[in-house]
C-alpha cells in the first residue's frame, strides 16, 4: 500500500498535537465519524508521547474505508513505554506502533 502521508516528528511539545491531527484528518477521510476520527487522533498523540526518541517517523495509508497509522522510532517504545499503551487497540513493539481505523459498516435492518 502507497503511504499518504510521511511525516518526521521532532523532539518538540507540539509533535503530539501535530499527529493528531494528521491522523484525525485521515480518519475523517477514509469516512470514520467525527468522534471516531477524534478518537484515533488521541490514541496516536498518545503513543506519539509515550516515544522516548528524539524523532518519531509517521507513514500513514489511506483506503477507501480505513486509514492504516504506523509511527517508527528505534527502541522508542521499549519497556515502561510499551505499558502505557496497553489500553490503545494498537500492535506495539520496542520499534514501532500499528493504529487501524476502519469506518464500521452499516447493515441494512
């Protein structure tokens, strides 16, 4: 899948902000709610704060009914820094967060 959007976020108190609201314009693109869009922003800016690295590099892909977030920093989320994700639906390693969006499909009633 073709990346979006790159973004290289610098050690700064705005880099958080920065890609929420990236990934809450993304999410509201591939047709997630507002709310739902906003949620997805804050769990990004989250795992972009709990980065212990002076450079997060997010890639993010859209689809036509989901975004796909990847945020990269080497050994950024090693250790007590992987727990305080541990109530984002998001796949963590020492390396790298995974964040999904995906719009939920209406069913006819």
């Amino acid at each position: 899948m073709e990346p979006t959007i790159t973004l290289r976020l610098l050690n700064g108190p705005s880099r958080g902000e920065i890609a929420r609201h990236a990934t809450t314009a993304l999410a509201v693109r591939a047709g997630l709610p507002p709310l739902a869009a906003d949620r997805a922003g804050g769990a990004v800016a989250a795992a972009v704060a709990a980065a212990n690295a002076d450079e997060v590099t997010l890639t993010a892909s859209l689809e036509p009914a989901a975004a796909e977030v990847v945020l990269t920093a080497a050994g950024a989320w090693a250790g007590g820094h992987a727990d305080a994700l541990s109530h984002l639906d998001a796949a963590v390693t020492a390396d790298r967060v995974c964040f999904r969006f995906a719009r939920t499909p209406l069913r006819r009633v």
